[in-house]
C-alpha cells in the first residue's frame, strides 16, 4: 500500500515534477516495484539521487524489493518519481494519479496532492 503520497508543486511549464511516497509491503512475500503508470505524466519513470565525484545526478532506480512487512521510501534526496511531462498543468492543491506497478502485473493506485512541502 501507498502511505503519504505527495507530489512537489512546480512552476507552470515545469517539464518534470517530482513524487515521493512510501510503499509498505503488508503481504508475507516480498514485491518488487517494476514501473511506475500515471494518467497525468506523458513519461513517469522511477529515478534515484546519487552524489558521484560531489556531483548528485538521477539515475534509473534499478531492481526495487520490499521485504515482507518492510516499506520503501521515495524521499526527496533520494528515491523519487520522476514525473515527465505532465498532460496538465497541476497547481498546489490538485492531485495526481499514479500508480506503481508490481513485478507480478499487481498495479498500487493513490492519489498524489500537490503540495509545496512534504506533508
Ligand atoms: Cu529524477
């Protein structure tokens, strides 16, 4: 399930939003997250921060598994969605729809709001 979803409100024409969560895997299996879907993002993609040479930069996620009764965390400076063109200018207060998908097809529906700060 998907707790605190949230996405960063940007100026209009903004390319890009940013989207973080946390998933929490409640089943007694572990789940891995394969992809990221959105009705509102041309390109939603999953990307993470990493600092190389003092520089941070964003990189394909990779492989992402939540351990049976463990969460996984999409923080700013961290693990994000990065929300690629959006099909509609989103202002503080409206919301976005996204879901992740699972490895096993399994699709996790939430709605993000748009805020300016974490919640
Ligand atoms: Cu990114």
């Amino acid at each position: 399930m998907i707790e605190s979803p949230w996405v960063r409100a940007a100026p209009p024409g903004a390319a890009s939003l940013a989207g973080y969560l946390v998933l929490r895997n409640r089943c007694a299996a572990p789940v891995e997250v394969a992809d990221v879907e959105s009705m509102d993002f041309g390109m939603p993609m999953i990307h993470r921060t990493v600092v190389e040479d003092g520089v941070s930069r964003m990189r394909p996620a990779g492989k992402l598994v939540v351990a049976p009764g463990g969460s996984l965390r999409f923080e700013p400076g961290g693990l994000h969605l990065m929300l690629m063109r959006p099909l509609q200018p989103l202002a503080e207060g409206d919301v976005a729809r996204i879901r992740l998908v699972l490895a096993d097809g399994r699709r996790v529906f939430a709605t993000f709001p748009v805020r300016r700060e974490a919640p």
